[in-house]
C-alpha cells in the first residue's frame, strides 16, 4: 500500500502535464483529495504548465472573436460551487457523475458537435424559458436552429450599441445569410404593457421583425431577423401590447447594416 | 458599422506585474455575467489558448473549434475559478490543455477504431507569434535547456503533444517509471527555474 502511494505521488508531473490516462487520472485525483502535499505540488506544477502554454500564443482567427463574444450571453452560467479547483479543469465523465451535479454536457463529446448542441442548448433553454405551448416550442426550435447558423456563419460580425433608455443591444450579423441575431442587455422594461418591437427599415419602409421577449437577468433572448440587405438599418422601437404593423415612436436604437465586404 | 472584431487585440497576457491579479479580477466580474469584463478576458487569453490548442492538435479548424469551447467554458465556469488554489491563467490553460488533449484522445481512439493509423507529423509552423509573449517563449526556451534532455523530451511530448506518459515511454524506449520521475523531476525544475509568479 505505501508502495502505492509513493507511486501515485510521482505522479503529479503527468497529472499536471494531463499525461494520465482516463483511469489513472481518476485514481490519482483520488489520491490527490487526501493528499495536501501532493495538492500543493500540483498547483506549483500548473502554474510552471501554464509557463508552457503562454509561450504557445499564436494570433487566433479573427472571426473568433466575433463568434466566441457572441455565444457568450446566449450561454447560462455556473453558479459558484464547491468543486474542489485542483480538480475542477475538466472532469470529463470520468469519475461517477455526483447526485445533483450541476454539469449537464458530457464534455467528452468533441467537436464541431458539441460546440453546437451547446449553443443550441443555450439557445434553447433561453427560448424555452419563454414559451408554453407545443406549438410555441416547436417554433421556438426552429428559431434556435436559424439563430445557431446565424452565430455560426463564417462572415458572422457583432456589434454593440448603447440604447437611449439604457442598456445596449447586441446584434449579430450575417451579411452572407441575409439574417441578424439581436439580443439586449441591462435595457429598462418598457413601461406598463408596453413591449419593444424590432424592425428591419429600408427605403421602401419598415417591417416587423418581432417583439423582443421579456428579459430575464437583464437580457433577452435572441430575436432573428431575416431578408436583412445591405444599407438597411434594423431599429428597437416601443409600442403598445401585441406590437404594430408600423413604428409608432422614436428608435431607441438604429443599427445601420453595413454593406458586404 | 464598427466592428471591434476589426480592432487591434490588446496585449496578451503577460509578464507585466500584477497582470494575473487583474485576470483573476477580470474573472471575477465575468462570472457575475459581465461582458466588458469577458471581452477584456478573451483579448488577453485567445492568443494563448488558442497557441496551446494548436500546438497539440496541428490542424487549424479543429484547433479554433476547441480554443472557442474552451474560452466558452470560462465564461460558463467563472464562478468556479478560487483565486487562493492558482493563478487566473493556469486555471483557464489547464481547462485549454484538458479540452485539447481530450480531443487528440478521443480522435485517435477513433482513428485506430477505423483504420489502425497514428496521428500524422506535425505540419507545418505558419503561424504568427505574438509578439507580446516572446520574452515568454524565451524563458521557457531558456530553462528547457537547463533540464537532461530525457526530462526536456519528455515534458515537450506529453504536454504540446498530448501523449500520455505511457505513450512517451513507448516513444522514447524507456521504462514508464522512468517517464514518470523525468516528468515530474523536469516540472519541478521548469517551476523553480521560472520562479513562477505571474
């Protein structure tokens, strides 16, 4: 058994270098919940891997950032916690999911795949805090399907402005695919039964888009606009209940769509 | 329309004083949802995760794929981040490395699945470094040298090439326990000879 031991403690190079295999890993974090010095050691270790890592740094694909920035809201937070940090970096279904575990994707799911599903997961959990009905759902999976090609096309640009109530509006844009994503963030509540509406505006005249959803936590879920061209503007009015078939007041904010590069 | 996608990126993260402090701030605010606070945290992160990723997965698409998982999974996990158990930036390159590794495992479990094959060499390096970080790559280069180089060998395959410790054995016809120690005694002398504090 002390053999053991000693064995698993010369093993916190290869835990802080994730040179473990899945099994030996599990074994060793085991190991490393009872063992203060072996903790302490792999926190030193890490931080010398991080050394490692930083000198790796490459300019990244700039539409990274664009897309990254913008799935962010859309993605619902951990609430803080209690994983021990020293083993919280991935825990990747390794070890038996704990009662009343918070995690829900298998991070073992790789790839393109899994960056979606968990978009689409976002995507629709936050559509579905909305509606009620089947017919709603249904809809609302559709519009989380056309949302997630949205934030994923390649020419996907984002840009954020400040409305005049306060607050800002977030709108992703894909020229390619002629749609905008528009989400909202800290803007006030219109007041009374009073609903903000947004509309896609081109010299021949302003279209309804769609009321934006009630927010929750300071934002609103995503609102697609579609046919969206060039040299169009997209504008956030606020109307009465149930919306209008034209804008009634001053945009609270105007995003004129750019021409495509 | 002003696409700040278009603007100059900010420093990576660096070595000036106190710029981890600041992250493990920056962490903090992002785990209250805060997106000023994320965005400063991706200008000051992407070019290493996204560095690491590549270094251990080569192809480019699968590499922006996961580095965009994993500069997610900070903003999802902020609250999780304890500044007292590790610095900001080991704590999200540890996440980065876990992510990549996890990849080449599960692709090469794949790959032997299907065709019984290896993962290729390694492709070509055209790749702009940052220049903000190349006092880092000098450190790192510096003090890989001072280790054997069975220890310098061993930590470069297992941590930029994803393999685990048994598979460096294999790659380097020594003994696991050997690997092990390497591993570990190289670590240990990378973490003094960099003294590390951010």
């Amino acid at each position: 058994m002390s053999v053991q031991r000693h064995e698993l403690h010369l093993m916190t190079g290869s835990y802080a270098l994730d040179a473990l295999s899945c099994t030996q890993r599990a074994e060793f974090e085991k190991h490393l919940a009872r063992c203060e010095p072996c903790a302490d050691e792999v926190r030193g270790l890490r931080e010398a891997a991080a050394r490692l890592a930083v000198a790796t740094a490459i300019e990244p694909p700039r539409e990274m950032r664009a897309r990254v920035l913008a799935t962010a809201p859309l993605t619902r937070q951990l609430p803080p916690g209690r994983i021990p940090h020293a083993l919280a970096g991935r825990r990747g279904g390794r070890q038996p999911a704990r009662p009343g575990s918070t995690r829900r994707i298998r991070p073992s799911l790789t790839g393109a795949a899994a960056a979606i599903l968990a978009l689409a997961a976002a995507v629709t959990f936050l559509f579905v805090t909305q509606v009620t009905t089947r017919h709603e759902l249904q809809q609302s999976q559709a519009g989380s399907r056309a949302i997630g090609a949205v934030l994923a096309a390649p020419d996907a640009r984002i840009e954020t402005l400040p409305a005049s109530v306060g607050g800002s509006v977030t709108v992703v844009l894909s020229a390619r695919q002629h749609e905008a994503v528009v989400t909202t963030a800290d803007v006030p509540a219109p007041v009374g039964t009073r609903v903000y509406q947004l509309w896609v505006m081109s010299p021949a005249g302003a279209r309804s888009a769609g009321l934006l959803p009630a927010s929750h936590a300071g934002s609103t879920s995503p609102v697609l606009a579609v046919g969206v061209a060039p040299g169009d503007r997209l504008g956030i009015t606020v109307e009465p209940a149930g919306g209008t078939a034209q804008p009634t007041t001053t945009p609270v904010v105007v995003m004129p769509v750019p021409a495509t590069d | 329309m002003n696409t700040p996608s278009a603007l100059p990126r900010q420093p990576g993260p660096g070595r000036s004083e106190g710029s981890g402090q600041d992250l493990a701030g920056l962490l903090t605010r992002v785990a209250r949802g805060d997106h000023a606070a994320f965005e400063a945290v991706y200008d000051r992160l992407a070019g290493p995760v996204y560095g690491l990723v590549r270094k251990v997965l080569r192809d480019p698409a699968q590499s922006e794929e996961v580095a965009q998982e994993v500069l997610l999974e900070v903003w999802r996990t902020a609250s999780r981040f304890d500044a007292a158990r590790g610095s900001a930036i080991a704590w999200v390159m540890t996440i980065a490395h876990r992510r990549a590794v996890d990849r080449v495992r599960s692709e090469t479990a794949a790959a032997l699945r299907e065709k019984k094959v290896l993962p290729g060499p390694a492709s070509g390096d055209d790749v702009a470094e940052l220049v903000e970080t190349a006092l880092d790559r000098q450190r790192v280069r510096r003090c890989l040298g001072t280790l054997t180089p069975l220890q310098a060998e061993s930590i470069k395959l297992a941590y930029y090439g994803g393999y685990t410790h048994t598979q460096v054995a294999e790659l380097l016809g020594v003994a696991l326990g050997t690997v092990k120690t390497r591993i570990r005694d190289g670590m240990i002398r990378m973490r003094d000879c960099m003294e590390v504090t951010w």
